[in-house]
C-alpha cells in the first residue's frame, strides 16, 4: 500500500502533513481521546477553558507544567524524522494540531502550529511573549507589568491564530497531496483541511493505527502508526 503513496509524493510539487497528537505519542506524550490519554484523567473543561484559568491559574499551570516538563524530555521520534527527510526533496508544509515543537526538532522547516506552542507563553493583558524552556519558582508565573502569564496555546472556545489559519488554508489548497498524520480531525476548523485539498484536486491519504471518522472520505488510508509507516514510505520513495 505504501508503493502508490511514494508515486504520489514523487509526483507532487506541493506535500502537506496534517498531523495530531498520534504522531507524538511515540514519543512518549499521551493523545487526548485514545483510551490512555490525558482526557481520561482530567476534566478538560478545568483545564482548558480561559474561564477555567481565571478561576484557578494555579492549577491549570501546575498541570501544563507537568506536560512542559514531560514535553521538554522527549525526542522527536522516527515518523518526526522521516517528515522532515522528505523536505530535503520536495517542499514541504506541516499543519499540526500538537503544541510540543517535535516537528521543528526534527529539522522541519515549515510548521504552521494551529493551536499554538506549550513552550512559549504570554501576557494575559501586555504584549509580552517569548519561548521559556526553563520551570517557573512560583505558580502561576507574573509578567513584568505584574499580570499573570499563560501558555500561547488555543484552549476550547479560542479562535485559532488567524495569520497561522490562513496560511494552513493557503496551503491546503494549493497541495498535491495532503498526509494525515495520528489525528481523527475530530476537532474544528481544522478538520475543514482536507476539505480544502480535496476542492483543489489533491490526494487526501491517511495514516493512522485505527479507522477514524475521515478514513471513508480519504484516496489512501493506512493502519499504521506513523513511527513504523514513514520511514518505509521515505526509504521506497528514495527508490
């Protein structure tokens, strides 16, 4: 089944990666809906919400600083490496819904982060912003101006970055061909990016260990992780 995918992507001009929290989980960080993930032991809507985060910072940063710090310790895996491989070749644009930078560790290049990043954080009221790796003393962390910071991430009811959706569009209909990568696009508007690259005419191809609600609608779905699928599909495309 990968043989026609290398076809593909050696005859695109335009590849885009549209890729979740499965990708990443690999690398040791738990996705929010399988059946181990952080979901299941936590109440998003205590954790995710900007209600939620002004009625206790505190412990919404106790609980991001736990998934910085497992974040920060983990390494880009093999499904990582082999995207960023083939932009050695052909460009290449990645759509993620992950807020970890895995991608960029890699060596890619061109990371649209649709929902943010958990290591760079903000001023709830100043323009502050900037990338903090290192753990705050005290919690939750105080900007400069004496307000509250918080991750630059997109919590449920945000809209997301504008400039970065309308890239991620961009690029969606102009593909060739479209990867899904360890998501389900359960979650909108990103969901709508296959949608786009279809209308433009592009191979919508799916890689993900379990059918998900978008298999049916996809050109190619395969039941792999992306770990073990990517590096094959690179090494045939190199062929």
């Amino acid at each position: 089944m990968l043989e026609p995918i290398a076809d593909k992507l050696r005859q695109a001009k335009n590849i885009v990666f549209v890729t979740g929290a499965g990708i990443s989980q690999e690398s040791g960080i738990p996705t929010f809906r399988g059946k181990d993930g952080l979901w299941r032991k936590h109440d998003a809507m205590k954790l995710a919400t900007i209600d939620a985060f002004y009625e206790d910072p505190k412990l919404v940063w106790e609980w991001y600083e736990e998934r910085r710090s497992n974040i920060l310790a983990a390494e880009p895996n093999a499904g990582h490496l082999a995207i960023a491989a083939l932009e050695k070749f052909k460009p290449v644009h990645i759509l993620t819904q992950n807020i970890d930078g895995l991608h960029q560790r890699a060596g890619s290049s061109q990371v649209h982060e649709l929902h943010g990043s958990i290591i760079t954080v903000r001023c709830t009221v100043c323009d502050f912003k900037d990338t903090i790796t290192s753990s705050f003393p005290k919690l939750p962390p105080i900007c400069k101006c004496k307000n509250m910071l918080r991750p630059d991430v997109v919590w449920f009811g945000e809209p997301l970055p504008q400039g970065v959706w309308n890239s991620a569009i961009c690029q969606a209909r102009s593909c060739d061909v479209m990867m899904v990568v360890g998501t389900s696009l359960a979650v909108s508007p990103a969901n709508l990016l296959p949608v786009y690259a279809k209308q433009n005419g592009a191979a919508v191809i799916e890689i993900n260990p379990e059918e998900t609600p978008m298999s049916a609608d996809t050109d190619i779905s395969i039941r792999s992780s992306a770990a073990k699928a990517l590096p094959e599909l690179l090494s045939i495309f190199q062929k």
